[in-house]
C-alpha cells in the first residue's frame, strides 16, 4: 500500500503495463487459449521486456506529443505500447530467426512466393 497518495498514479500505470505484458504473452503463443502459461526464462525476459518498453515508451509518446491527458488514459496509452510494442518485437526477431542459414537468394525466393499466394 502507497504510504502517501502521490504514488498512486504510477502503482495504476504500472497495473496497466502488467496487463499489457500478459496481453503480449498472450499473443506470442505463451499463454495458450486454455490460460496455461508454459514459463521458462524466455517467458521471463519477455514479460520484462514487455513491461519496460510499455513504460519508457508510453512515457516517451505523452512527452514528445506534450499531452495533457489523465491518470488512466496516460495508463491506457502504456498498455498498448507494451503489447503492441512487443508484438513488433517479435516479428523482427522471428523475420530474423527465419533469415539464419539462408543465402540472399533463398530470402527473395520465399518473399516472391509469399507475395504469389497472397496476391493470387
């Protein structure tokens, strides 16, 4: 419990961010639809992650936009960048991930075939 209530916005935030952590979990397949979480130390630097990038990075877009919003949407904001934020995370680490072993050519090939079946 805060002992003064100053702390209170930050303790909402950070509830916020939490649940915004677990939403991108929740996305990136480690916590399956069922609400099991299969914890390992990746999950652990996820959520860390997770939770760090909503904080500096919600912070960051209230600042650089000078926004005079309140308490909770400041919150709201932080929580989107958390899961959001995470998710273009993991794409750039899976595009990497999938690029390992494979020449320049086999990466356009893959690209050229995906754009085919999406386009067709």
């Amino acid at each position: 419990m805060p002992q003064n209530l100053s702390n209170i916005p930050l303790i909402i935030k950070i509830f916020a961010v939490i649940i915004g952590a677990i939403f991108a979990l929740t996305l990136s397949g480690d916590i399956d639809k069922d609400g099991k979480l299969k914890l390992s130390f990746g999950v652990a630097i996820k959520f860390a992650f997770s939770a760090y990038f909503g904080l500096a990075g919600g912070a960051f877009i209230i600042e650089h936009q000078s926004w005079q919003l309140s308490v909770m949407s400041q919150s709201f904001i932080s929580m989107i960048v958390s899961v959001f934020g995470m998710l273009a995370v993991g794409i750039i680490y899976q595009a990497v991930k999938m690029m390992e072993g494979k020449t320049l050519h086999e990466i356009i090939t893959e690209i050229k075939t995906a754009f085919k079946a999406i386009f067709k």
